[in-house]
C-alpha cells in the first residue's frame, strides 16, 4: 500500500451531549470526555508515523487534533482545511433533536430516510441540498488530496506513507464514499462514531475499487468499549476465523479443511475476551474446523448460547487451486490468476466456484439468519474471507467484483445493524476491528484465500 489515510471524528461535543444540530456551525466545544477521547486516540495512533495532518478548522475538530497530536507524540502541526467543514445544516442549527422533530416533521423524517433529497432554505430564500452539496465537497477534498500524494501513490515499492485527517461524522461518510467510487444513497449504510479510527490503503496495484482498500471502518476499541453502541434492531457480528498454516504461508486453502494453528487459536481467544461484555444470542458458522473452533473459543464467554453450523457459509471452492502456493498457480494458470487479482468476479475456478455462486449463497444465509433475529438480538457469525467480503461488499453497495476492496483480517470483527428491520437498509457500524489482536492497523496474515 503506498497511501494510507486514517481518518478520526473530533470527540463529543457539547451539542453531541445535548442532542443537538450543530452541522457548520462552531457554537460547541470538546466536553471534558470529548478531550479524554482525543488523548486516547493520539495515544492508540503513537506508533504511526504521518506524513501530514489535516484538519477541519471548526473548533471541536482543530481541538480534538491539537489533543490527539499532543499525545501521539510526533510533534507535527495540522493543516486546516475548509474541505473537511461539516455538513450545511444552518436552519437547523442549535435546535434539539426532539425540537426539530416536532417543527421540521417532514424535513426531518426526509433526512432519516433518504438525505441526499432533503431541500432546505438559506436566509436569503434560496434553496439547496445540504447532502448532495457536502458530496461534492467531500470528491473535491479526495482530489486534492490524491493529487498531493500521487508520488507516494504511484510508488508502492517503498513503505506506505500515511496521513491523519481529523473531521466530522457527515463529511467523513462523505469522504468514504467518495474514495470508494459509491453513490450518495450510501451514506446511511455507514456508522462514524466519536473519535472513532477509521483506515483506509490507497495504490496504484491496489485492485479494490478505484485502487482503495477499506482496512477499517468506526474502531472504537481505544475508547474502552469493544463495539458501537447498539441502537434500534437486531445485530450481527461477523468474524473472520483465526489463523491457520496455510494462511500464513499463502496456500489456497478454500474447501480444504485446515485447522486453526497456534496463533489462530490465540487469535481467537483474543476475539472472544474482546466480545466477552458483548451480549450474543446465538451463533452461527461455517461447517468447516478452522471458523468452528473460532466460534467455539468466542463462545467460551457465553455458555448455552446455540451453535448452528450452515453449510451456505464455507469458503469459495478453489477447485483445482486448493493446497497450492501462489507461484505454484502461476505456473500452471497465470492468465486465470492475472484475472483474478484484477477482475475477480470474472473467474470460474477450474473445478470450483465462481465469487457469484458464494455470493448468492452466503448473502442467502446471511439474510435467512438476519431475518430470523428478534429487534433486541446480537447473532454471531463466523465465517471466511470471500465469504464475509462477498456480504460485506453487498452491505456497502459494492458488488462481488470489488472483494479487494474489503480487507478482513483473521480474527477480525465487523458489525452490521438492522435499525429497520431485516428487509431495511442495513448499516455498517464498524468493519475489520483488529484492535484486540495487537494495535490499530490489521497485522494478521495477508496469505491467500
């Protein structure tokens, strides 16, 4: 990876704690726990080095970087940027959530369920779209700062650089769909918390979608509390399984059933001392050892919670490809696998499965499972790598072509919420947490499939 940019919301705000709009206005200021998020973020990013730091000016996320800078120890300077002020929300600004409710009821229940329609109108009567407006502020920020980077980009022979941009919770989901190529109907699918870390990977060999990979979305691990909190709906977890051999020496493994290895199995543990204070309901995997004995280690914390195994979650078939070396495919498939790496959804694995056929049937398990949980249930699910990329790629708007996009990393964790219910538009809340295993960049195994 040649870019790597971490992005992090200011902490709580005054506004935050009184439930109030604050959009672009600067009428609010870090609270005192908003100032012990920032130290606790600078704390959890000491050992990144960053190439450079921008900033919102408005004060409760120039705060947040000055705290967080401080602590993190480099000793460098932000630069502020009129690129990564909040979303436009002035009509509305300084009312309660409750008031705007009661006055703005059509407005607001419009932004609830599809911002990028909302129409609101200034002082001097003109009107505009608040959301589709932050959109473009947010694709000419990626620009910018694309462009200013592009050396390091175009250069992935040398170690990554990385940079820290410091904002708010709307011009951050903004800027991740940007980066990511998705629309604005995108926005209400992804979660940014409070002095949440959030990191992604930009290259030029990068095969994601437009060269950018999402490592991590909303960690909140730093802050004391393992996940997000949980609102309205049912929730699911899902994890890739630990380690095995064949991860770590980068053999295609797919249906071949290889076990956990000794840090797989600590991986494991870990997962299931960080999910501990989690309630969970019950558990799912796939049939094969190595997402099992992940399930199992996790479960450990929550005795008589049901395990069911399906077989709708095994890995992709790699057919002929399984318990191969890389070097070994290449020999003997170099231009199926040239297609794999940059088209992958274009590939029929001699002898096994395409990513569509997993898509079709682990999307199908995941739904049957999603659609089956009480509003107040937590579910586990714990699978593979194509496997959790294919749902998560479908959760994001992204399609089975784009699985390069998604990192996951063995033992990691991505939580997913159903606020409307199981036929509503699902959010994701967090994705990849790796925290547990050791820091806040995922440092598992990059083996094969």
């Amino acid at each position: 990876m040649s870019l790597r940019i971490v992005l992090v919301r200011h902490g709580l705000s005054s506004f935050n704690l009184e439930h109030r709009i604050q959009g672009r206005d600067d009428l609010s200021n870090l609270t005192g726990i908003g100032q012990s998020q920032a130290r606790a973020c600078g704390a959890a990013l000491g050992d990144l080095v960053f190439e450079a730091v921008y900033s919102s000016p408005l004060r409760r996320a120039a705060d947040t970087t000055r705290l967080l800078l401080a602590e993190q120890g480099q000793g460098l300077q932000a630069e502020f940027d009129e690129g990564l002020l909040e979303i436009d929300l002035a009509p509305w600004s300084g009312l309660l959530r409750q008031e705007l409710r009661e006055r703005f009821a059509d407005q607001e229940l419009q932004w609830r369920q599809a911002p990028e329609r909302l129409e609101l109108q200034r002082a001097d009567g003109s009107t505009y779209r608040p959301l589709p407006e932050l959109m473009r502020q947010a694709d000419q920020f990626r620009r910018q700062l694309l462009e200013r980077h592009a050396a390091a980009i175009n250069n992935d022979q040398d170690p990554p650089h990385t940079v820290l941009v410091v904002a708010h919770n709307a011009i951050l989901r903004c800027l991740l769909l940007a980066l990511l190529d998705l629309p604005i109907s995108g926005f209400r699918r992804l979660r940014v918390d409070n002095c949440s870390i959030s990191v992604l990977n930009v290259g030029r060999s990068n095969v994601g979608r437009s060269g950018v990979q999402v490592e991590l979305v909303n960690g909140l691990a730093h802050l004391g509390e393992p996940l997000p909190i949980k609102g309205d709906g049912a929730r699911l977890l899902l994890v890739r399984h630990g380690e095995t051999d064949w991860n770590r020496e980068g053999r295609f493994q797919g249906q071949i059933d290889i076990p956990l290895n000794a840090t797989g199995r600590c991986q494991a543990e870990a997962a299931g001392r960080f999910l501990a204070p989690v309630t969970i309901n019950r558990a799912y995997t796939s049939c094969m050892a190595r997402p099992r004995q992940t399930a199992e280690a996790i479960l450990a914390s929550h005795p008589g919670v049901p395990l069911t195994s399906s077989a709708g979650l095994v890995e992709i078939g790699h057919g002929l490809w399984e318990g191969r070396l890389e070097q070994d495919i290449a020999a003997g498939w170099p231009e199926l696998l040239a297609n794999w790496k940059r088209a992958p959804h274009t590939v029929q694995m001699p002898e096994g499965e395409t990513l569509q056929e997993v898509s079709e049937r682990s999307l199908g398990t995941w739904q049957r499972i999603a659609a089956s949980l009480d509003s107040s249930e937590t579910a586990l699910v714990v699978a593979h790598d194509a496997v959790n990329k294919t749902i998560l790629c479908d959760l994001l708007g992204l399609g089975p072509a784009d699985i390069w996009a998604i990192k996951q990393g063995n033992g990691g964790v991505s939580v997913i919420d159903y606020p409307e219910g199981a036929a509503g538009r699902p959010v994701v809340a967090a994705l990849n947490l790796t925290q547990h295993l050791g820091g806040v960049l995922d440092r598992t195994a990059a083996g094969a499939l």
